[in-house]
C-alpha cells in the first residue's frame, strides 16, 4: 500500500438508538462523542438509527404479505385464471 493515502482506521462504537445495542467495530468514521466501553477505554461513538439489532429483515420481524388476497383481486381482474373454453 502507497503511504498517507488511505484513511486511518480505527476502533468506533456504533450505537443504535432504536434497539439500545452498540457495537464495537473497525472504521474511518471520525466524531467528536466518546463513550467509555465495557473494557474500560473510551472510544468515539456514532449513532445509528438502524442496524442488524433493529432491522426487520435480521430480527426476522418481516411483514407478511397477504398472498391470498393477491391472487383474489387478480383472478376479480383478469377472470377466474381457466384457459379459455373451459369457463
């Protein structure tokens, strides 16, 4: 790697408001907060609104789509979906 171009990566606490968890990763991210860790350091913090603790897709808290009503209103729509000459 070329010297003084790439940015300097250092220990940075993501924390989500949402769900109430951080998280203690690697990253380029500056900002002014700190907050003390659980291993006594204090490290910069960045506050996120969402995250893997609070996305619905990773809490497996995903909507359920009303399959059936679906094929109900496309059968009301294009017909009752029997080839033609059999209705």
């Amino acid at each position: 790697m070329k010297s003084r171009i790439h940015p300097v990566s250092r220990p940075v606490v993501f924390r989500d408001r949402a769900a109430g968890a951080a998280f203690l990763t690697r990253s380029t991210a500056e900002s002014g907060q700190r907050v003390v860790w659980e291993d006594g350091r204090s490290y910069p913090v960045i506050d996120v609104e969402t995250s893997s603790a609070s996305h619905p897709f990773y809490t497996g808290a995903r909507q359920v789509l009303d399959t059936a009503g679906r094929i109900e209103q496309f059968n009301r729509r294009y017909g009752s979906g029997a080839p033609a000459g059999e209705k």
